[in-house]
C-alpha cells in the first residue's frame, strides 16, 4: 500500500512540474556555451548559442547577440542533442508518458497498446492537459488473433471471437476502422509473438497479399504500416507488400536484406527489449522458457543488426518497453539499445541518429524535429559529456526542453 502511495505522489510530482513548465512555452531562451551534435551526422560544434522562441529554434550561433532579452542558460561546455525518438514503444498511460519524457524521449512511436489507451493519452497531451513526448500511435497490432482486447474496444469485429482474420478485404476493412479512430500509423503482424511462451516468434502470420492490403489502405489516408516480424518468411511477405518498416527481424535473411536496402525499408531491431535486460523474471516454466528463447533470438538479432548495417539499411532506436516500473520491459531505456547497437559495430554517431534523425525520418517528421537546425521544433537535450565516448552519458540528461518548455533542469 505505501508503495503504490510514494509512486502516486512521485508521479503526480513529476506531472506537476511538466504542466507547470520551467519555462513557459514561446518564452524566449538561450542556451550558450555547449557543444553541439545535431542530429545530422555533423562533426561536434564547439561554443555553440541556440536561441529559442515561440517553441522553435529561432538560430544558431557562435556569439549570444547584443541586447538579447530571454532568460540565458549557460551550459558550461556540456553537450547538446535533439530529444531522443523512441521509433517503437508501448507506453500508453500518463504516468509512462511522465517516465519517457523524464528520460528525454520527446517524440515516441507507440506501436499498440490494449483497449486503444494509446490513443487516449497521445489526445491527451496534444490538448496540452499532459506534459509528455509527441505520440504517434497504432492504436493495436493487426493480426490473424485479433485477441480480447480487440474485440472488446471493437465488438462490430465480434465474428472473430472463433476464427481467424484471414483475406485481403477483411485486413482492409480493419485497417479502414482503425483510421476511422484517428490512428497515425498501422501496425500489422507477419509473424508469431516472441513474449508469450504459447506461440512461435518464426511462425508466418498475414500472407504478402494480406499485408499488401493493409499498405495500400494506409496509402490512401497518407499513413505508413510497420510489420511485426521475427521469422524469416514472414518478414519476406512484409518486405514483398512494402511496408516502411520491419519491427525486430530476428530471422532476417541477406536476399531479405538485399530487398529492404533497395526499397529503403527501415530496420527498428528492438536490440535492448531482446537482451538479458528485460529477461522475463521468476522460474515459472513459461519465465524460463521465454528467456531461452530470447537468448537464442538475440545472437540471431545481432548478427541481423551487424548486417543490416554493413549494407546501409536505416536503422531506428527503441525500447519496445511500456515505461511501466511493473512491467520487465519498463525499465528499458533509448541508451541500453544504442550500448548494444556499439556492440554489433555501429558507431557512436549513428547510434545517435538512429535515436534522432532516423527515427523523424521513420515516423514522417523529419521537417520539424530529429535535428537541431534553425527553424525546427525545439526538442532538446543536454548531458553532461561526450557521448560520442561515452554513450551512457544520455542516460542522465540535465536539461530536457519538449516542444520549447523547459521540463526538466539540473544544470547545477
């Protein structure tokens, strides 16, 4: 009981301080004296002055102009980076969104979430009632077990109770309602779960042609379809049908591989989610199955990875997490995937943009945040040393600006 009363109170803390806002949003600042990475793959500027007015990034300078009037935060020589994108989560609660934005995530890709929750809090704080990371959301996963939740949020879809969802114009009819909520993004499944200890993660699920419907019905609407998909042959449909992205690809083969370079098709590997990490706990036989599972998956997946990159496939960072503290994958943060994307040979600077730019390109914002340059949103973060040696260092920003707020200073 006290437990659950100091993590209400911690949290209603921390939504305090973000919808009061340190500084208020179009309120005028500088940050002066930092270093800069950009987010475009650039060399690190040295003495860099970033003005910010009216939640844009107005210049960027090397001298802080005569005369200016807003509030001027001198960094100290720290280093300043686009807020971090996490391109696949499953946060869909205010108190998660709370725990994301703390982390410096201010843009989030959330890729299904029970009874369209999702939805609820991405409306939530686009209204300005809560302070948190620009969601993009699915709204669910499209796949032959449409599952309870499914149904219960749509009981029009009450036939598949006891069948399957099979066939083209049945996908299409789906993906029309789910755009019909208001979703940003369509999250389609071409192979079986890797969480559940009850299904096969190589196990192919929509056909090419199934997928295929899901793609060209989000086409119509100026919407993207991500896949689902750990095994080989059923990645192979979702490359073939020409979704945007492959979500893990565990199984992926190089003629697979090959395909996705050509058509520009993202890779989000989920590398963290799959690590010892976020090992399923306790000895159940379930638990321990699962985590024999991933410890197999996860060579697979870096090798995947180490591939992927060495043909120049883009590749997007995530935590597949919830930002949930009960939950095994809530304590999964955007560096653990960029420390493990170092081990499969990437380096630190495009682990970096595959935490910024990659993923604004990936979710369609690349106009307006990923990147630090004049004219963008202000999504900001500042940590205090290099991360280009070390990449732990962004696991502890000291200055997070959402959308040209201050929400968090500890510049002290």
């Amino acid at each position: 009981m006290k437990k659950r009363f100091f993590k209400a109170l911690y949290v209603f803390l921390l939504l305090v301080i973000f919808s009061s806002g340190l500084i208020l949003a179009g309120e005028s600042m500088a940050l002066v004296n930092g270093f800069l990475i950009d987010g475009t793959g650039a060399p690190v500027q040295e003495n860099r002055v970033i003005l910010v007015s009216n939640n844009r990034i107005d210049s960027i300078l090397s001298v802080l102009p005569t005369g200016f009037s807003g509030r001027v935060i001198d960094l100290e020589g720290r280093y300043i980076l686009p807020g971090l994108i996490d391109s696949h989560t499953h946060l869909d609660s205010p108190d998660a969104a709370a725990q994301a934005l703390a982390s410096g995530v201010t843009t989030a890709r959330v890729l299904g979430s029970p009874y369209f929750r999702s939805l609820g809090t991405r409306d939530l704080i686009r209204k300005g009632f809560l302070e948190g990371p620009e969601l993009l959301v699915s709204g669910g996963i499209i796949r032959p077990d449409l599952g309870t939740p499914f149904l219960v949020t749509l009981p029009e879809f009450g036939r598949y109770l006891d069948q399957d969802l099979q066939g083209a114009e049945n996908v299409r009819e789906i993906v029309k309602t789910f755009l019909e909520r208001g979703v940003d993004v369509i999250k389609v499944g071409a192979s079986g779960k890797a969480g559940s200890a009850r299904t096969d993660p190589r196990e192919p699920e929509l056909n090419a042609e199934e997928i295929r419907a899901a793609v060209e019905e989000a086409a119509r609407a100026g919407k993207r379809v991500a896949a689902h998909s750990h095994g080989r042959k059923g990645a192979a449909n979702a490359v073939e049908a020409g979704v945007f992205s492959i979500e893990h690809g565990t199984h992926l083969d190089e003629s697979t591989l090959d395909l996705m370079k050509r058509k520009g098709i993202y890779l989000v590997p989920t590398l963290a989610v799959m690590s010892p990490r976020a090992d399923p706990q306790g000895d159940s036989a379930d638990a321990i199955d699962l985590r024999r599972r991933f410890w197999h998956m996860y060579s697979s997946l870096k090798d995947v990875v180490r591939s992927a990159y060495a043909k120049g496939i883009p590749i997007a960072a995530s935590t597949d997490g919830s930002y949930e503290e009960y939950e095994d994958t809530g304590r999964i943060r955007i560096p653990h995937d960029l420390e493990d994307m170092l081990e499969c040979g990437i380096t630190p600077m495009d682990a970096i943009l595959a935490a910024t730019s990659n993923g604004a390109r990936l979710l369609g914002i690349e106009g307006r945040t990923g990147q630090l340059l004049e004219g963008m949103e202000a999504d900001i973060i500042v940590v205090d040393r290099n991360p280009l040696e070390d990449i732990r260092t962004l696991f502890d920003p000291l200055l997070i600006v959402n959308n040209g707020k201050i929400v968090s200073e500890r510049l002290y």
